[in-house]
C-alpha cells in the first residue's frame, strides 16, 4: 500500500504531472495525423471487420475521409472548441492548472479515455457526435475539466463568446432537425393491417429485419395478434414447409401472411402502401432526411389454400442478407451486405427450369494489387468459367447452357479462388478470403 501511495504521490506531483500529460498529448496528437494519413491517403484501412468493414466506403478518400476519425467526433461532441481548447491549456498552463489536485485527476481521465479512442480505435463509421461511444464517460469527464481549468484561470471573459458559440452551434442542427422531422407514418400502416385481420389472429411475417423490429411488438400490443417471425425467405416452398408445421401444431385453420416479398402469391389479400422518412446514416450529424417507401402484402391463408401454393422459382440472391438456405461454406455476413467465399463456396440455385440462362455475379471488396482473385467458376460441377477479379466492384457475366441444368432440381454453383490473408498486410483479420459476393442475378436468354 505505501509503495502504491508513493506512486501516486509521483504521479500526481504538479511538475511531473506537467511532463507526463505533455508529452501524452503530443504523442496523442502525432499518432492522430500519421493514423489521419493513412486513413486518408493509403489503402491500409480499406479492409476491416464488422461495423468497419463499411471503411471502404470511406478510407484512401483524402481529407473525407478525417470526418470519420474519433477526435474529429470528439470534438463536434462538443461544439468543435471545447476540446482544443482543453488540450491548449494543459498544455501551456500545466504548472499553474495542475496546482489543484482535482484538475489534474480528471486531465489523467480525459486522457486515458482519449487514448482509447485513438491508440486503440482510431475511427468509428457510423456515429453521431455523442454516441454511446462518447456520451457516458469521456464528454462528461471533457466537460467537467474545461469548466475546472475555466475556473482555476479566472477566464470570466471568455464564458459568455463560448457559451455563444456553443448554442449556435448545436440551435443549427436543432433547427434544421425541426424543420425536416421524422415521420414515419407507422400508425397508418398498423391500422390498415388491423381493418383487414381480425383481433388475435394469427400473422406471419415474412420480412427484412427493419420490418420484423417495427411490426412484430406493435402488432402484438396494438391489435392483440399473435406475430411469427419466418424470416425473410423468398423460397415458397420452405414459406409453405414453415407455416404448415405452425398451424398443425396450434391446430389452425387460417392465418395471415404478411410479407414484403413473395412473388410466388399472385392474389394478396391487401396491398399496402408504407411511406416513411429517415435519416440517411452518416458520420456528419443530419440535415435532411430521405423519402422511402415499402410495399407490404397481406394475405389470407387457409390449409387448402397453403397446399395448393406452388413452388416459386429464385432469379435473385442477396448474398449477405438473410441467405442462409442458399450459401454453404462462406464467412458470416457482413452488415447483411456480402460474404467473404472461402477457397470452395457454394450457392444453391432455387432455378428449375431447362432455359439457357446468364448468371451475373455482383463482386466488391478489396484485393492486394500483387495478389488478384483468380475465380474459378463450377455449375453443377461441370467448369463453366474463370476470370481475375481485383479490387473494387466486379459484375461478371456467365452464359450456361439448358444442358446443364438439372430439371425440376436445385441447381449448385461452386465458386473456387485462390485466398489471401488480410493479417499478412497490417490488417486485424486472421481469415483467408476469396472474394466478397454482394448478389448474383438469374436471367433467361
């Protein structure tokens, strides 16, 4: 305890605090600019998992691309001066702050909060200034210790400009936010539903997730339904196989479908028109939102009506967004956009019919410049085409024959390249990748 205590005393002695918090900041702020450049000015950050795989969209794009390092949302977190001017003053006025005690723990808080999201994450790509990621802890903490240093300095001159500039600042959003607000038209959509079905009948919802999120408690607490999330199959055949296994185990007669999707299902019951707005996701803090749209369909099933149903033919594959029945031996999907292949994938083709048809195969994602995908491509185990595919967006186009296609069978695609390892180039990504397959598209010639 008394070895910890002299530490302490060490730490928190105003002339060492002096050192040790300068030269924090310098080296705070020069791993910012070299991460800033290479952010920006490099292909180094293009690859990332998760949440980050969306830095291509954003990295190797100049002085854009600062927008999204954390210091730079740190900062309009709070109205852009706060925190320069913060980092000036225990800078250039360490020895007089750090006389009070309180001042310099909180500079040691601020610091360490601040290392994290530098040294250790050095951009976020989808946040709005005082997120999750800053609001609890690290603003707060900002706050608290530029109102200390206000003080301790005596700088009564300086409170009304800042308080100016900060309320001009944030009234702009504010503002603009109110004069562009949010609707999303919601209650019509459940009204609609509810003058069509019945209280506590029983409703699958065949959707996106979007959908399953704003339907599924609304519908259950507004209109006493019974709600079953399906997923968001487009087979008819696996819709029929997941409906008719609920209503023989509830012993139903009837229900309702309501999808977004289902081109199989000709006559709906209802179709419904669903205009909402939102804003659009972005670094910057919104000033204007989009106009969208959804079409949902009703429909009212009975088991006759089930059983006759047929089998509904896929000409479209949204790799990476609820795919499971057609991918086998890819990488999880990311943000529902696209999969990684391995050195073997495969995709299942829910397509019957003898048709010469193109496969058009949507490509993204980065490659190294001295290690391109050479892909080769199997339909029905027979090898139908190869190509070199580098970095960025690829749509390639293979014709197949009628001969090929198996009749009345799903038809099984194969997709086979050589990998590269994304560890072996500075990036926190142990996988051996292919390539990344936003969708593929079936059309007949």
């Amino acid at each position: 305890m008394n070895k910890i205590n002299k530490i302490l005393d060490l730490v928190f002695n105003k002339k060492i605090s002096s050192v040790i918090i300068r030269i924090w900041i310098l080296l705070l702020i020069v791993f910012t600019v070299y991460k800033g450049y290479i952010l920006g000015w490099s292909e180094y950050m293009l690859v990332g998992e998760g949440a980050w795989s969306l830095r291509k969209y954003y990295a190797n794009k100049g002085l854009y691309s600062l927008q999204y390092l954390n210091i730079f949302s740190i900062m309009m977190a709070s109205a852009i001066i706060v925190l320069p001017l913060t980092l000036w003053f225990l800078f250039f006025k360490s020895r007089q702050l750090f006389k009070n005690p309180l001042i310099t723990y909180f500079s040691y808080s601020l610091l360490i909060c601040m290392s994290i999201y530098t040294f250790i994450r050095i951009d976020t790509p989808l946040n709005y200034y005082a997120s999750r990621y800053f609001l609890p802890v690290l603003i707060p903490v900002l706050i608290i210790l530029f109102i200390l240093i206000i003080s301790k300095l005596n700088l009564k001159f300086v409170i009304i400009p800042l308080i100016i500039i900060i309320c001009l600042f944030n009234f702009t959003y504010n503002i603009i936010l109110m004069q562009n607000p949010i609707f999303e038209g919601s209650f019509n959509l459940f009204n609609e539903i509810m003058e069509e079905a019945p209280k506590k009948s029983y409703i699958f919802l065949n959707t996106d997730s979007y959908s399953r999120k704003l339907l599924t408690l609304n519908l259950k607490y507004l209109g006493d339904f019974n709600v079953i999330y399906i997923g968001n199959g487009k087979s008819l055949n696996q819709i029929k196989n997941k409906i008719n296994l609920y209503l023989e185990e509830l012993k139903l007669e009837e229900c309702y479908l309501l999808s977004t999707s289902l081109s199989g299902l000709n006559k709906y019951y209802k179709k419904i028109d669903f205009t909402f707005h939102v804003f659009p996701q972005q670094i910057l803090y919104p000033t204007k939102n989009i106009l969208l749209s959804k079409n949902y369909f009703l429909y009212k099933l009975d088991r006759k009506k089930i059983t006759n149903l047929k089998i509904n033919e896929e000409t479209f594959y949204d790799i990476g967004n609820e795919d499971g029945i057609f991918v086998d031996n890819m990488y999880e999907a990311e943000n529902n956009k696209f999969r990684w292949t391995k050195n073997k994938s495969y995709v299942n083709l829910y397509y019957y019919k003898k048709n010469n048809i193109k496969l058009i195969i949507k490509m993204v994602g980065p490659r190294p410049k001295n290690n391109p995908a050479s892909v080769t491509i199997y339909f029905n185990d027979e090898k139908i085409d190869s190509f070199i595919k580098e970095s960025g967006d690829l749509e390639y186009t293979i014709y197949i024959p009628k001969d090929l296609i198996k009749d009345g069978e799903v038809q099984k695609l194969r997709i086979e390249s050589n990998t590269w390892n994304p560890s072996n180039y500075g990036y926190n990504d142990r996988r051996n990748l292919g390539v990344a397959i936003d969708w593929l598209k079936i059309e007949e010639v």
